[in-house]
C-alpha cells in the first residue's frame, strides 16, 4: 500500500482464545459503494500470532469490530469502526450475513456474505429482526436464558450459560459452550439422535464421522434452540439451528464418502455464538442502542429448505430475572491485576534474595552435636 504509514509503536491484542502482536500504522481506505471517500484508519502488521488464525489457513488479517475495551491495544488508538463513525458521520450500527450452510468446510473459492457499515439491508434478512440486550460493552455480551435440544430442555441453571459471559463473535468458528453446558448438549444429542453407537471423539472434535455420500446424515440429529431474551424482559425469543449447521462437511474420501465434524467445542470461560450459529441469520450489532439482532437469512438454506428459524415471544416468568453473574471481571482488568501480582510476588523474592544473601552479625558455628533436620538444613546448611 503506497498511502501506509508505520507508527514503529509494537502493540499487542489479547482475546478470549489466542492473541497478536504486530506494529502500529495508519492507512488511507477508500469504500467502493455505499460510504463514499477517503478515509485514514489506525492499522497493525501482524507479525506474531499465538493459538489465534487457523492452522493452515492463508488469512489476510483480522477487522477488529469489537468495543474499543478490548479491540484496541491502547487509550491512544482509535479502532476502525470508532474512526469510520467519526469521519463518515455513519450510525454506530454493523450488521452481518454470513453465508455458507452446508457447505465444505474446507472448500475452495468464495460462500458470499456480506458486512454492512452504518446500517441494515432489508433484502439480507427475511420476517421480523429480534433485538436482545447488550449486557456489556467490551464483547458483544448478552444474556441466555435456555437451551433445547430437540425440543427438550437442558433444565440448567439459567447462570451456567453465561458462565462466565455469553458472546456474539463471528471471529469465533464454533458454537463453544461451558463446560457443564457442552456435556448436556452432547448427552442430549447422542441421546435424541438416531445414532445407537458413536465414537466420543468425534464429541471432542479429534474424530470426523463419515457417511455415504448419497446419504444426508442431518436427519439423524435434533434441532437445537438458544433462549435469548428480548428487551421487554418478561420476554424472550429462540433462535434455532438444523443439524445441517453443526453438522458440518469437511472432507471427502475417494469417490463415495463424505465426512463431517461436530461444529459445537467446550469452554472455559465463555458461551460463544460463533459461526456455526450465526451462518443461519442476518446478526445486527446495534452499537447505537446497545442492542444485538437477529432476523433470518435467505442464505440459510441446503437443498432448497430454511435451517434456521427465529420464534417468539415466550414468557420468562419460570426464569430467573438475572442470569448474568455481577461478578463479572474484563479480562483486561484481569490482565492488569495478575501483572500488579506478579510484579509484587518479585519485589518479595528479591528482598528474600538479598536478605539471604547479606553476612549475618552472629554466626552460629555448627558441631556435630547440632541436630540437622530437613527444615534446618534447607537455610542454614547451604551456605556451611
């Protein structure tokens, strides 16, 4: 890019699985529909990246559209939606519609899709949008309250699915569930499915499952719905997805069989509606009044049938009024205290050091008649 300029100031981005570092610059854009003009952004060259790009994937980069809480890598720096609001004069509103159901995996060329700046296309999504609430501004976090598998509820703790936040990240490939979560969704599906047998690695995602490739192994497997609630509280809605979303092609073998991966993984720290989901509709992020939606996408179709469906309202007088936890901590914050820690538990071991080190006034001369035991010797003995 000849309009690049380097800061020559390394930064560095930590997420919620995986991080970069890279050095600081600005660049010129220029928008070919819609926003018309010049605008110049903050951007970093990546130059390390740890448990973050896929392996093996040729990627270009990553457009960070989250807040700027965890998006930027300082106070000083302005992200690129926050820099596109302001010199565009745009709403502070992205939507998304990522295409791809029932497509490989690992499949060459293009499934479409398309990013919308400032705004929503009407002919991206079909019916109605349903809005829920963004419990915080860092992720795009907001508030579970159930899910079903194959109509069946999972009967949790409202709690144990926003354990320790629940997110809409299309960075994310999977749908990654909570530990606790993950088991009983596993358990119902293997349970509800048509399958009597199956390997737990493919649960694990260490095994592929395959099939004939004239056979469609969606029909085996249970709908499964997430309760999100609205922003009338005493409502929610469900989004749900078909099997041919988290069941998903990813390789061929020889001429007759197909094989699929499980497209759900456990978590420790976060409920994650990632790709898996979020192929199934058009996805809002209503910056400007704090809000996600989501409306059905015409995409979301394999052979012809919609896999993705959105229904409501439903009642949430059975569920608790609050299921996010207030103990809720940014993982920036975290970063910062475990630093003020490490840095404390330092300033500690070095004046042990020194103090270990520096000639005592009295000496004790040791004789054999002094009893030597594992505690004393372990100080007094190693410098004899």
């Amino acid at each position: 890019s000849s309009t690049y300029r380097s800061e020559g100031i390394e930064v560095t981005v930590k997420y919620s699985q995986g991080s970069w570092t890279g050095v600081l610059g600005t660049d010129v854009i220029t928008m070919p529909k819609g926003l018309y003009g010049s605008y110049t952004i903050n951007i970093a060259t990546i130059l390390e990246s740890e448990n973050f790009f896929l392996p093996g994937v040729k990627w270009h980069g990553i457009l960070g559209l989250a807040y700027d809480a965890l998006a930027k890598p300082s106070s000083s720096v302005e992200t690129f939606f926050d820099s596109l609001v302001r010199q565009a004069k745009i709403p502070s509103i992205f939507s998304l519609q990522m295409c791809g159901a029932g497509l490989p995996v690992s499949g060459s060329g293009t499934n479409g899709g398309s990013l919308v700046l400032g705004g929503i296309e009407p002919s991206l999504y079909a019916g109605d949008i349903w809005y829920t609430p963004i419990k915080e501004e860092w992720y795009y976090q907001v508030e579970i309250l159930k899910l079903e598998v194959g109509g069946q509820n999972l009967d949790l703790d409202c709690r144990e699915y926003n354990a320790d936040k629940a997110i809409v990240d299309s960075g994310t490939t999977l749908l990654r569930l909570p530990e606790k979560v993950f088991s009983a969704v596993v358990q119902a599906i293997a349970r509800t499915s048509l399958i009597q047998e199956f390997s737990s690695g493919f649960w694990t995602g260490s095994q592929l499952a395959c099939w004939d490739r004239t056979e469609k192994p969606w029909s085996l497997f249970p709908k499964l719905s997430i309760y999100l609630r609205d922003e009338n509280s005493s409502r929610s809605f469900r989004i749900s997805v078909l099997p041919q979303l988290y069941i998903q092609p990813i390789l061929v073998i020889g001429d007759n069989l197909q094989c699929y991966r499980f497209g759900i993984s456990s978590s420790t720290n976060a409920l994650v509606i990632g790709a898996t989901v979020m192929e199934g509709f058009y996805v809002i992020f209503d910056r400007a009044r704090r809000r996600v939606g989501f409306a059905v996408s015409p995409c979301a179709e394999v052979d012809g049938s919609p896999v993705s469906q959105i229904e409501g309202p439903f009642t949430t007088a059975d569920i608790a009024s609050n299921c996010v936890s207030s103990l809720s901590f940014h993982e920036p914050a975290l970063w910062i205290a475990s630093y003020a820690l490490m840095s404390l538990c330092g300033i500690i071991l070095l004046v042990l050091i020194v103090l270990l080190l520096i000639p005592p006034r009295c000496q004790h001369r040791y004789t054999d008649n002094d009893v030597v035991n594992d505690e004393s010797s372990l100080v007094r003995h190693r410098w004899k």
